[in-house]
C-alpha cells in the first residue's frame, strides 16, 4: 500500500482528502460533550485537515504520516491558515521510533489502520496505547471487509478485529456503521484509554 499512497499524492488523486474535518471530530471538539483542549494525535494525517481544524480550536495537535508530500502539503496548509501544529514524516507502527513523545487526550485515525499490513496492526495498537495518556479518547474510522477479495481500496479490517487488537489497553464506547465507500462498509469506533 505505501506505493500506492505515494503514487495517490504524487498525481494528487486523494479521494480520501475531503478537506473538511468529519462530524464526529467536530463533536469531540465542539458538541455538547466536547473533550477539553489538550494533545491531540493525529495517525494518518495526510495533508494535515483534522491536526489544522484541532490547532484552531487550542488543541496541540500533532500529525504523522509517512508520504513525505503529504506532509509538505500539511505544513503549508497550516501556515496558510495561520496555526503551527506539528508534523511529523514517519511510520504509524513505529510511534517510539517517530518520537511523537505521549500524553495524547485524543488521537484519530480516519482510514489509516485498515490500510496497515496485518502484521503491522499490533505494533500500531501497541504505539497508539503507550502514547496516549489514561482516559484517552480514540476516534478511528475505516473500512470493514466483506469478503470481496476483487472489492478497490485497502485491505480493510475484520469485522470484530478492532475490539480484538485493542482489547488490552482501550474499551470501545461506540461503533456505528458509517457510509459506504467504494462499495465497501464503513465503521466508526470511539475508543477510550483505560
């Protein structure tokens, strides 16, 4: 998948890019039970959308992302905007490594972990738990396989593989079915630290 990400911002196909943060960021940071402004991770920020709207809203966002275009478009996205959140160029899987540092309220992944290999998903899960302080709140978004082996997009995650990989650290608090994709089902989960 890394080819294909590189490949997507070099000719600027990003279909996942909406430019606009998705409702239920906007909830956590505006509704009625909105978090308190604090660190915010951003896992997949791509060009820096969700890690801008969060600065503008006090948050001390921080987006990491491993397309080095991705990030370059981030970093001028915030400066046009006139909020300076941080982003960094590395791998998901390798928090400790990228050197994000920990004590995140909030972290959000809007479609980065169902395109991660398999056999990277633990070490996501293992690098999102250790950076994210107690009573967290994760919103993670993704594609939820049918069994298509011909379907276009990611691999997806398995239904049920999200409450299986984080059931060390994190309880769900909510899954709801998000819009189709690409012909593909969609799940949101917000997720808290214990």
């Amino acid at each position: 998948m890394s080819f294909f990400f590189r490949a997507a911002y070099l000719f600027g196909f990003k279909p996942w890019d909406s430019g606009v943060p998705p409702p239920e960021l906007v909830s956590v940071v505006e509704g009625p039970g909105r978090l308190e402004p604090s660190k915010a991770l951003d896992l997949g920020c791509g060009t820096g959308t969700n890690c801008i709207y969060m600065a503008q809203h006090g948050w001390d966002a921080t987006g990491v992302d491993f397309v080095p275009r991705a990030i370059e478009q981030a970093r001028r996205k915030a400066a046009a905007a006139g909020v300076s959140p941080r982003f960094v160029v590395g791998d998901v899987t390798r928090l400790a490594e990228v050197g994000v540092g920990e004590g995140y309220a909030l972290l959000l992944d809007l479609g980065c972990f169902h395109s991660i290999a398999d056999a990277r998903r633990d070490a996501y899960v293992e690098g999102a738990t250790e950076v994210a302080r107690q009573d967290a709140t994760m919103l993670l978004f993704g594609m939820v396989r049918r069994g298509d082996p011909g379907r276009v997009g990611p691999r997806g995650m398995a239904r049920g593989e999200v409450a299986q990989r984080f059931a060390s650290g994190w309880e769900i608090v909510s899954e709801e079915a998000g819009r189709p994709m690409f012909g593909n089902d969609t799940a949101w989960y917000r997720l808290r630290r214990r």
